[in-house]
C-alpha cells in the first residue's frame, strides 16, 4: 500500500485531492495511511458496502474535474498526471480516460502491458506490447 500511495505524492501535482478511503482494513494498512494523511485531502476506515460503495464515498469527497482511483495494490507510472492533464487539457471533447493494465516486476519495471490499440485513439505508437 505504501508504494500506491507514493506513486501518487511523488507525482507532485499541482492541486491534487487525494482521498484514500479503506474498508476497515486490520493488516496495517491504517498505519501506513496515518503515515502520510498531513498530505492527503481525506481519509477513512470502516466498513463498505464493496468497491464501488467506496469509489463513490471517495469521489464525495473531491471538488476536481479529472477524477480516478488506484486499488491498493495498483502504482501509477511517474509521467502519469502529466500526461493526463495534458490530455484533458488540449482535449476538451475527451471525457475519460482508461489505462492500459501492466505488470510490474520487482514493484517498478514493467514486466508485459496488455496492448489495447483502440483504446490509445491519441497515442496509438506511445505504447508497445513488452514481455520481458
């Protein structure tokens, strides 16, 4: 979890709202939270209704334009909200957005990443299939 959320501090975005909201985790999980919440917007602990219940209670909790979320286990690559703010920034007629799933070996190089060329209207040569 630690890594997740450091994928995403270490973005350094300019007004970013990060909401962590955990589903009454008792694996350590709230310690690890605690660690950073001066840097998070909001955050919670308790008891869900699943998933979605979640991604809806924490969306509740921004005001931004572009919203997203990362499971605890999921990192976003370094270019990640510049890249996206860009797009949405030169695009308005773009209203969402969806990545490409990777593996990452060792938690940060890229093992494979599912091509999905119809996907990457903007981008179609940014990405290519690797399985290393």
């Amino acid at each position: 979890m630690e890594q997740t959320i450091c994928s995403v501090l270490d973005q350094n975005y300019p007004n970013l709202e990060y909401v962590i909201i955990d589903g009454g985790s008792t694996d350590g999980s709230v310690d690890i939270i605690k660690k950073y919440a001066d840097r998070l917007t909001y955050w919670i602990s308790e008891r869900d209704n699943g998933q979605y219940d979640a991604i809806n209670k924490g969306f509740s909790h921004t005001t931004g334009d572009i919203m997203g979320w990362l499971n605890s286990s999921d990192v976003y690559y370094p270019w990640t909200f510049t890249t996206i703010g860009d797009i949405f920034g030169s695009n308005s007629e773009i209203e969402w957005i969806s990545g490409m799933p990777s593996n990452l070996k060792n938690g940060s190089a890229p093992q494979s990443i599912r091509n999905a060329p119809e996907m990457n209207i903007l981008y179609p040569d940014h990405f290519e299939t690797t399985d290393c």
